[in-house]
C-alpha cells in the first residue's frame, strides 16, 4: 500500500452499471411500440396485490392484453391470468429478485403479439420493493402497487422505487376500515418523491376504483396508438 | 440481493474497457441514494467476483453521493441523503428530484508490477 514505486496505471471507464440492460430496454421499447402495444411494469412488494389487479384488469380488457408474470418459481400467476382470458407468458428467475430487460426481450421473442387486438401488455414484475426499481424493462407506465395491510410508511422507505413510479396504485381500500394506514400520507409522501405520480385507490377484489385506473391506462394507450 | 448479478456488470464492464483481465489494486465507483443498492452487500459480492472473475482482490473505492433535489415551494436546491429530511429554508418536502439514480463504475488503478 505504501510502495509508490513505478508502474501504477489508472483507466478512466465512466460506465454506468446499467447500460446494459438500459441498451435490450431501448430495444424492447423500439419492438413494442413498433407493434403498437403500450407497456405496463408494475411493481410491489410480495402479496400486495398485483396478480389479483390484473386478473381485474384481464376481465377489463380481454384479448386486448397479453401479460408477462415474473416469479422466481412456478406458472401459477400465469394460470391465473389466462383463467381471466389474456395470453400470459410465465419468467421463472430462478432466484433472481427483479425481471431485466433482456428477461423480457427473450419473453417477447416466445410470445404471439401479432393479434390486431391487441394494444396493451403488462409486466408484472417479482414481488420486491428494491431490486425491479433499477431496471428499466422499456415500459412506457411504471406502476408501483401499495397495499394497505403493508403500512403507510412505505413510500419513503423505498424511494428508489415510489421517485420513479408514473402511477401509484393503493390497493385493499376495503380493508382500511380495520387498518391505521393513512391515504393522504402515503399520497403526499409519494408526491414529496415525484410531483407528477398519477394515485389510484382501488380494491381489485371487490372491483372499487378498478374502472377508473383501467380508464386511465386505456387513455393511455389511445393517445400512443393516435 | 440483486448486488451479485450489479458485481458481475461491473467485472465485465472492467474486463471490456481493459480489453483484459488484470489484478487490480483499486476500483472507484459512485453510488447515489436513489440506485437501490446496498453498499456493503455490493462490497461484499464484488470482493469474490472480482476474484473469481480474475481481477485480484481490488479495494472497492465507494463514493457516495446525495441526490439533488429542488424544493416547489421556494425553490431552494437542496441535498440529501435521507427522503425524510425537508427543505432546509422552509421544511416543505414538496420538491422535484434532481438527480441520485448514479451508479457508476468510475476508474480503476492496476499495479503493473503485481502482474
């Protein structure tokens, strides 16, 4: 350590650690908007909800969706999403914590996105509050799911995630009434993040606020398609 | 625990800006407080892989930084580390974020001799 002899060599790189994925999730984004389909990554901890807002969200929009579940294991979730009539493709990572953006450009090579139908397909993400937040899958809505039982703490202590999120969705609202969590806390804390962020309250078991968001999302896809 | 798979890009971020793989005494990298990633399980995931990898056992060199954020209420720009902090003119945490996503691999220091 203290030899300051001769041939020490230091390499400028300035790379950052992302680029990788960043360069399969501007490609996935050339390929789905080339094939006009906008793009959902939706994001929360494990069993906050996100299977079950989009079997909500299958009932919605029928074959106008396609789905890909991230899990580290089984098709589970992907059953479940074709039971509520959409195409879904399964990832299993494995172990891996969060989907990257060549996961899902190889989804993509399997799956059939050729139906004039279709428009929209949602990713949903592995359930996990800090891994997927880096990842850019080349969505064009990142969605972070919030679910009441979870606390309303949340948002600051995950900021890698609720600064980056165009939508945040609180889910169980029918269970507020047994709960503490406090809507305007979550919501300001997550505007204290992101000015921006788009707040939906919904239960995707019993359907309240559901057609809201899924009006929201289909807005969305209309203004991409013209 | 998603450090190893970040421990791997940086390893073949060095290989390919090396264009080969040498020991390696220091690599400098910078982390914001909005990367999501935890600095000592990087630490500790890099430290095998960059042996593994043939990268010797470099000292990771983490510089930290804090994100820059623009306060909407009087329009201070401010820096933290921590989200629970508000403007230090006036307290609002009603802000835009300016920047703290880096997560960068910035340089590396080989000792020629050690090869």
């Amino acid at each position: 350590m203290c030899e300051e002899t001769s041939a020490k060599q230091k390499v400028e790189i300035s790379e950052s650690v992302m680029s990788k994925n960043d360069r399969f999730a501007a490609e996935n984004r050339k390929i789905l908007r080339g094939r006009g389909l906008y793009t959902l990554n939706l994001i929360s901890s494990p069993g906050a909800g996100k299977t079950t807002v989009l079997e909500s969200m299958a009932r919605y929009f029928g074959g106008r969706m396609a789905v890909i579940e991230g899990d580290i294991q089984t098709r589970r979730d992907a059953e479940r999403i074709e039971r509520a009539g959409c195409q879904a493709w399964q990832i299993e990572t494995g172990g891996a914590c969060h989907l990257d953006a060549h996961a899902v450009n190889h989804a993509l090579g399997h799956m059939d996105l050729d139906s004039d139908e279709l428009s929209l397909l949602a990713i949903e993400n592995v359930g996990n509050l800090i891994c997927p937040s880096g990842y850019d899958l080349g969505e064009d809505m990142r969605i972070g799911l919030l679910s009441v039982p979870e606390g309303d703490d949340k948002v600051l202590k995950y900021p890698s995630l609720f600064s980056t999120v165009d939508v945040l969705i609180i889910n169980k609202m029918d269970l507020i009434p047994h709960l503490d969590f406090d809507v305007d806390r979550a919501i300001e804390e997550c505007r204290s993040l992101n000015p921006d962020v788009n707040v939906f309250t919904v239960s995707a078991r019993t359907g309240e606020g559901m057609e809201e968001f899924c009006g929201f999302v289909e807005s969305g896809f209309l203004r991409n398609t013209g | 625990m998603h450090e190893m798979s970040l421990a791997m890009d940086m390893t073949r971020i060095i290989g390919e800006a090396l264009g080969r793989k040498a020991p390696l005494e220091r690599v400098n990298i910078t982390i914001g407080p909005l990367s999501g990633i935890s600095a000592e399980s990087l630490r500790f995931c890099f430290t095998e892989i960059a042996r593994m990898e043939g990268f010797g056992e470099p000292e990771l060199v983490i510089n930290h930084t804090e994100a820059r954020l623009l306060c909407l209420e009087c329009r201070t720009e401010y820096e933290v580390a921590d989200f629970y902090q508000g403007c230090p003119e006036c307290g609002s945490i009603s802000r835009r974020i300016l920047s703290g996503r880096e997560f960068t691999v910035d340089s590396v220091e080989i000792d020629e001799d050690s090869e």
